[in-house]
C-alpha cells in the first residue's frame, strides 16, 4: 500500500512522520528516566513552599479560561470592538447582512464589476 | 435492490422517521430503532459509493423505466423525479449517513434523561432524509423541498430543549434564516423554470446561456447557500444552533451545513459550469469568503468561553478551508494548464477537508457534550482537572484538537497540506491567512485543554465519572477515523476525494446522461 500523498509539487509520508515521532519518543523517555530518582507522589515533597502560609484552595489558584490569552486580546481591542459589534445576536441583523453579500455579489454578477 | 438504492436511501429513513413515534411509551426502542435504521441506511450508502464508482453516475427516475420519457405531446425534456448520483453526491451521501448512525449512537447515553425522545430520533432521521434527498437529487425543485426538509426537522431539533429559553431561540433563529434562504432559492429556481420550463439541473446546465435573469439566479442561489453553509459574514446563526443542539445531533447538523455547501458547489461547477468569463470572478468571491470565513471564525473562537460556542465559530472557521480549497479550483477551472497543476489538487483539498472535518468537529463537539453531561456546564471558567476523571475524553479530545489544528499525522494535516500548497499558488497571501488560521485554532485548543482538562482536580467534581460507554465508543469511533484517514491519505483521495472532484470538473459527463435533448 502506497502511504505518499502526492501534492502538485511536494510530498507527505505520513509513515515517516511516525518513524520519526517514535524516535523522538524513545529519546524523550531516555531524558525523563534520567531525572531526579528520590521524588516521590503524594508526599509532602510534592506541596508548593508559600513561606509558610496555607496553601489555598484549588478554584483559588486555578489558571481559567477568561485569564488564557488576556494579552494578546488586549492588544486587539479595537479589532475585537468591531467583531463584537457585528455579532448582535439580533435576528434581523443576520438578514441584514444576507442581503448586503446578496446585493455586493449579484453587482459583481450582473456586470458591475 | 441493487437498482432501486437511490430510493431506499430515501425510503429507509423515512420510514424510520415515521415509525419511531410508535415507540413513544417505550423510549429507549425509539434509540434502538434509530440506530437499526442509520446503520442500514450507512449499509446502503457504501453500496451505492460502490456502484457509483463501479459503474458511473447513476440516474434513476422515480415513476418510470426511463428517464428519457416523454410526454405524449412530444415535448421531449425529461419529466418526473430524477435523482443523478455522481461521485461527490454519494460521497456526501457516506458522509450524511456515518454521521446519523455516530450521531444516534452518541445520543442513546447523551438524551437519555430528557423526554420527547421519539420526536428527537424521528427529527434526526428526517434530517438525514433532507440531506440525503439534497444531496442525490439531479432536480432542482427536489433540492429545495429537500432543503426544506433538512432546514425544518434541524431547528426543531435546535430547539429540542426547549425548556432553555437559549435553545427556542437559537431553533426560532435557524428556522426565519433556513426559511429566507429557501425561500430565495426557490425564487431563483422560479426564474429558471420561466426561461426554460425545465428544473433538471443537467438539462438546465446544456441549455443556460447566461443573461442578466440567469446571473441573478446564479447569484442568489449563491448567497442563499453561503449563508446556509455559513461563510461569513452570514455566519451568525451558526454559533447560536451549534451550541444549542444537543451534541449527538452535532454530527448530522455538520453534515446539514454541508450538504448546502455541496449544493452551492453543485449550483457553481454543474448548474453553472459552463459559465467561461464569470467563472474566474465566481471562484475568487468563493476564496476571498473563503479566507474571511477562517480567519474571522478563529479570532472569534480565542475568546469564547462556552465551550461549545467556542467549538461552533471553529466550525465557521474550518467551512472557510473548504470554500478556498475549492474556490482556487473555481477560479482555474477554464484555464486546463493551471487545472491540472494545481487547480484539481486544490479541490480534493476542499473536499478532503469536508469529510475531516465532518469528522473531527463532530468529535470535538461530541466532547463538549461529555464535559456538560458530567458537569452541568459548558462555561470553561468553572472546569478544570477533568482528564483524570475523563480519560477517553480526553483522549478523544486531544486527537480532535490536533487534527483540527492541522497536527500531522491526523486528518486535519492532510487535507490542509493540499491547500495550503495550491492557494499559494494562486496568490501567497491566501495560504498565509489559512497557516495563520491554523496557529489560532491550535491557541484556541490549547486555552481548552489548559482550562477544562488539565490543572488540579476540582473538589466540586470530585464524584464525576467518565460517561457512559455508547458516548465513548461513538467518540472513540471518530478519533480512529481521524488517525486513519491521517495515516492513508492517499487511499481516501484516490478511492473517494478524486473521483468527488472529477465528478464536479466534467460537467459533460453529469449532462451526457439518457439522450438528453
């Protein structure tokens, strides 16, 4: 059987991908066998050091969705204003925006363009 | 029988449709019946994959011997019902009918809890009629009851629940949107039929010639079907049903959206497809949509925090792959020399991308349906710690995330692979917005891996369980189709992608049928 997927000027062998990813896998396994032998799960070596304060509860600390890429959509702010400005939810907006494209496309269509 | 599989996989679900309200005392049947009548229907579906790429295109009329019948009067056009199956329709005829038997299969564990579970499974089995018929008529008036059909059983099942105000709403809104894009493409059949007093799309296809009426037909059957396979900025609807429906219905309402962009690749290469100076300017609306659709459709997802709704714009971001991968194949499609270089590669690219798709969105929604069935929430800020509690949905997860993100060796890869490399050809700056695309998508799963996956385990779920065995064996079933179809590309493309794109490129071949006039 034939694996080679054939692109008008290229290839992808997906077989080799694989050989390649195992490769990669048995050295990744080699490293973390290598690491430290003496840590030990569900010990006290295993609770974060906060100089001594009580370690708060897990919903407290927890990294959430909302927080995941807070920068990078700062930074598009103006951009996302308008995106949100376009998504209204409201029915007769999306009817709107139907007949917009309809009107832009039968013009380039019918010879406007 | 053999003969008579177009109207057996009409025939078969609609018969399931009509007999699963019988087994309204008794719901769990009403889930059996279902699943019985989808496997069969699948069964059907690979027989006719089979005869289609045995023996051609298939015509069968309904009511008559032949389709070249003439009324006695002489008038000799073909009259009657005819359904023409050609290689894409019997692939998107696979499709429809693998993603109703995952879809039930899912649902038998997912809805078990709710009521009405005899119109739901009566609903997915005329969805699955709806999109069968669109996707095997070669009548025009057909694909438009048809489309009815599918646009009508698939907001009531929107709305299934429909003691959530957020789920009657989002079924109201995809019914007015299902209803004003049918009733535009109804109205632009009518416009053809007053030219010529036919609707056979391959008689139709020898005898348009192009005029002002024409174009306006071509144009609102464009846009009518854009916004049903909800290219942007049409999309909106698309997030609002998605999230809303319950997840084993995801599957078949993917396939919905699809077969209208079927039908808009339909409308272009056979109905219109003899179209020579218009064509260029067709395929490049298609890809400008196209590049719109992913990009806009990504940035929307990376802040979301639905889980589903977030999955949804990804939908809308992955229909745009679709629509460029073919559109580039459009826009080259009377230039033979750029064709065969790149244009036919860029086809099998889009349409590769549909069945992946249809496949690892289908899963990925499937596990946005796990994580609210175990919690009672799809709001990724109050998750977190699941993949101890889930582990084969999150397996499940993981290999849907990275074939959408186009990670080799998943499907998602090499149907990506194929557009990228010929939409550069055609301008570079498309294959950059569609690598982009890739990077955001892969951010966005990241955000959901990170948030409801991993992390320390919560103590309000400390009591959950993996769900129930059907939910992970119709996930599980997904994410072997995803390694799969990754690991033989090549197998899929030739034996199902290619003759699908062949079948939309020769148009003379879908209108050489039966001594057409």
């Amino acid at each position: 059987m034939n694996f080679t997927l054939l692109s008008p000027s290229g290839f992808w062998d997906p077989v080799l991908w694989l050989i390649f990813l195992i490769l990669f896998g048995i050295i990744g396994y080699i490293i973390y066998s290598r690491g430290n032998p003496s840590y030990k799960q569900n010990t006290e070596q295993v609770k974060p050091y906060l100089s001594g304060n009580a370690e708060p509860s897990k919903e407290k600390i927890m990294v959430r969705a909302g927080d995941i890429y807070w920068g990078f959509i700062e930074a598009l702010d103006e951009y996302y204003v308008v995106l949100k400005r376009m998504h209204t939810g409201d029915l007769r907006d999306y009817i709107l925006w139907y007949l917009g494209i309809g009107a832009i496309v039968l013009f380039i269509l019918v010879g406007g363009v | 029988m053999m003969e008579h599989l177009p109207a057996l996989m009409i025939a078969v679900p609609l018969f399931g449709a009509f007999t699963t309200p019988l087994f309204k005392k008794r719901q769990n049947m009403a889930a059996i019946w279902a699943l019985v009548i989808t496997a069969a229907t699948l069964g059907l579906s690979l027989l006719l994959l089979q005869e289609v790429l045995n023996k051609g295109i298939i015509v069968y009329v309904f009511g008559a011997n032949k389709p070249t019948l003439v009324l006695p009067s002489g008038y000799r056009v073909p009259v009657r019902i005819i359904f023409e199956i050609d290689a894409i329709g019997a692939f998107m005829a696979l499709s429809a009918t693998l993603m109703s038997f995952i879809g039930a299969l899912y649902s038998y564990s997912h809805v078990e809890m709710e009521t009405g579970l005899e119109k739901y499974y009566a609903l997915l089995l005329l969805l699955e009629v709806g999109i069968l018929g669109m996707v095997l008529t070669g009548d025009l008036f057909n694909l438009f009851v048809f489309l009815e059909i599918a646009g009508i059983a698939g907001s009531a099942l929107v709305g299934f629940r429909n003691y959530r105000g957020e789920a009657s709403e989002a079924g109201v809104k995809y019914l007015i949107v299902s209803a004003v894009a049918s009733l535009m493409v109804l109205f632009s059949i009518g416009l053809l039929y007053g030219q010529y007093g036919n609707l056979n799309m391959a008689y139709l296809s020898k005898q348009i010639h192009f005029d002002t009426v024409d174009m306006i037909a071509l144009g609102l059957l464009f846009v009518s079907f854009a916004m049903k396979c909800g290219s942007v900025p049409m999309h909106y609807w698309v997030p609002d049903a998605y999230t809303e429906v319950p997840a084993g219905i995801n599957p078949t309402l993917l396939v919905a959206t699809y077969a209208s962009l079927y039908a808009l690749f339909r409308v272009s290469f056979s109905l219109f497809g003899a179209i020579t100076w218009n064509m260029a300017r067709v395929g490049w609306i298609m890809s400008i949509l196209g590049v719109l659709t992913m990009f806009i459709g990504v940035t929307m997802a990376l802040v979301q925090k639905d889980v589903k709704r977030l999955m949804s714009y990804h939908a809308i971001s992955q229909t745009g792959y679709m629509l460029l991968g073919v559109g580039v194949g459009l826009t080259v499609l009377n230039d033979p020399a750029k064709l065969s270089a790149f244009g036919r590669a860029a086809m099998a690219g889009g349409i590769f991308h549909i069945i992946n798709h249809i496949i690892y969105k289908s899963l990925l929604l499937m596990t946005a349906g796990a994580l609210f069935y175990v919690t009672g929430t799809r709001n990724l800020n109050e998750m977190g710690g699941l993949a101890r509690k889930m582990p084969y949905t999150t397996i499940a997860f993981i290999v849907g995330a990275a074939a959408i993100s186009g990670i080799p060796p998943f499907n998602g890869f090499a149907s990506k692979f194929l557009i990228y490399e010929t939409s550069y050809q055609l301008n570079p700056l498309l294959a950059i917005i569609a690598m982009v695309t890739s990077v955001l998508t892969l951010a966005s799963f990241v955000k959901v891996f990170a948030s409801a996956f991993l992390g320390p385990p919560l103590e309000k779920y400390e009591n959950v369980r993996e769900v129930p065995k059907p939910m992970v064996v119709a996930m599980i079933i997904l994410a072997i189709l995803c390694i799969l179809f990754g690991l033989f590309p090549n197998v899929v493309l030739n034996k199902l992608i290619y003759p699908a794109v062949d079948a939309l490129i020769k148009l003379a071949q879908y209108q050489s049928w039966g001594g057409l006039v």
